[in-house]
C-alpha cells in the first residue's frame, strides 16, 4: 500500500457525483433523482397518477413506490428506491414481508409482488428513546421488475430546504384515527410543513432534532397515524414526485398544534448510498477526488493503474 502514501481513501458511494444528471432545482428545494437507482430516470414519475384530494382513496398505480411491511399483516409502510432496497423507519423492523404494487391490504391485488428481506441495515445512531435517526434500509430478497404499479421513488437532496405551508402528501395503510381501526385501502393526507423552531416549541425544547422534520395542520384533522410509520412523505417538483420525508412519530394522531414528525431524507445522502454500495471507494490528494475504486478486501482497494500517475 506505500504506493498510496499521498492518498486518503474514503469508503463511500462516488455514484452521486458520477451521475448527476437527475440533478436539478425546482420551487422551494433541491431535487435529486437518487442516482444509485438502476433506472432513476424513472424515479417520481407514476403512470397512472390522476387528480389527488387529500384524505381519499389512492387508486391502484397512484404512488407506486409504496411498499407494506407485513409479518402476518400489515403493520408498517416503506417505499422503493431501486429495484432491490426499500426505504423505511428503524423502529418498523421485526420477521416481516414485503409486498409492493398493493392497493388494498384485505382484498384482491392483482398487480402486487412480494419479496422476503435478505438483510437489514439500521443507521446506527438510532434512538429509539428519542427517534433521532430512525432510518432504515431493507435489501429485498431479489429484484422486482418495474411496472405501472412498481417504481421507485425520487430521493430529496442532501442540504434541501423546506419551507412552512408548503403542501405535501403522506400515503399508507394506517390508522384514520388514534387507536382506530387499520385502513383496508391505500389513503392519501394533505400536510404542510411546519418549521422545526414551532415544532420544538410543540413537542418540547430539543425533542425536534435537524434530523427530523415536521408537516401537519394547525388545526389538526389530517396526519400520518399508527400503521403509516416507515412510509413516505413526497411533494412534486419539477414534474417528479420526491420524497423529503420518513414516518417517525407524533402525539397521537392529526391531534391540534402537534403535527407529525418525520425522519429527514435528505440528511442521509451519504448513509443511504454507503449501504447500497459499501464497496466504493473514493482516492483522493490533498483532499481532492482523483478516482475511484472498490474494496475488494479488509486492506485492499481495486483501482487503474493510470491514477497513481496523476
């Protein structure tokens, strides 16, 4: 290794930067197409998507990123990334199943495919005491073909911004009210987004962290509740549905001046692409990327010859 003495490699996902042409900026944040997606020129973009009101019953293919958690019934939302990684919250995760495509969790589904998980990836600063970092990606057994009812999701981009009032929608089998009966079809609900200053002084100082956002109506009604955790948050920008946000938690449910709390997508960039590609390395001189390479052991880098003459 004294042939990299002048190198510091760092063991991170380089697709981000090599594929950037997803990037763009559109309203009131940054958007990112995630570009460890294997097709992420379709991410956000769902054929069958119609006319949305909030509160009503999605339609079959409306967000076909949309994946239930199931151990002998449905107990947790998630969403796709790519064909073979789902998105979800740490505190969801258990024996389970995961089945996309679904329009109802009790009747027939005539669209939806379902995988096994082949491994778990937990961020391993979560808490479940407090929810910071209530993150989690899942591999599913193998990969599922894209359809009209079975695409991933754009992902928000690292450093974006989010203003209060701005709307975005919550979808998922959950609860329509607290401690209520679990909803047989997929719903949709409204929300804005409450800034985390008015949040902390909702939930109490310091219980809102900068990993975590806040969306909700003042005078409640419409929230994310029990069986939407792990599911997403999404707002359409520039023509594609991103999205900025994971179900975490709240008090109770659509309950006045307590809006739900979020896991923030856009502050696990580099996390998220570290778990789909652990492999990638990235050589750098004087702090500098010069070229990448691949971990092909504890103490070995694979890389071209050519970049060590630069």
């Amino acid at each position: 290794m004294s042939c990299l003495k002048f190198y510091i490699i760092y063991i991170f996902c380089e697709v981000i930067y090599k594929v950037s042409c997803c990037y763009c900026m559109s309203g009131f944040f940054s958007v990112s197409c995630e570009s460890f997606n294997v097709l992420s020129s379709v991410c956000g973009q769902p054929p069958l998507n119609t006319k949305i009101v909030g509160g009503q019953v999605a339609s079959a293919g409306s967000w076909p990123w949309q994946v239930s958690l199931q151990t002998t019934y449905h107990f947790c939302g998630g969403s796709l990334i790519n064909s073979q990684w789902v998105l979800t919250a740490a505190h969801c995760l258990a024996r389970l199943t995961v089945y996309l495509g679904l329009q109802t969790i009790q009747g027939s589904n005539p669209n939806s495919v379902s995988r096994t998980v082949a491994r778990i990836i937990v961020h391993a600063s979560y808490n479940s005491e407090t929810s910071d970092n209530d993150i989690a990606l899942l591999q599913l057994s193998s990969a599922v073909t894209f359809t009209s009812y079975i695409k991933p999701v754009c992902l928000a981009a690292a450093g974006s911004t989010f203003y209060s009032n701005v709307s975005s929608w919550v979808t998922g089998w959950g609860n329509t009210a607290s401690g209520g009966k679990m909803s047989e079809y997929q719903g949709i609900r409204l929300q804005t987004f409450v800034g985390n200053r008015q949040c902390n002084c909702n939930y109490g100082v310091g219980s809102i962290t900068d990993n975590m956002m806040c969306a909700g109506l003042a005078a409640g009604g419409k929230d994310s509740c029990q069986g939407d955790s792990g599911g997403p948050m999404v707002s359409k920008q520039g023509g594609v549905w991103v999205q900025e946000g994971i179900v975490s938690y709240g008090f109770g449910c659509a309950q006045p001046n307590y809006p739900g709390v979020y896991t923030r997508v856009s502050q696990y960039q580099t996390w998220i692409n570290n778990g789909l590609w652990p492999w990638m390395a990235s050589l750098q001189k004087n702090g500098q990327h010069v070229c990448g390479g691949t971990l092909v052991s504890l103490d070995f880098v694979l890389s071209d010859a050519d970049c060590f003459s630069k």
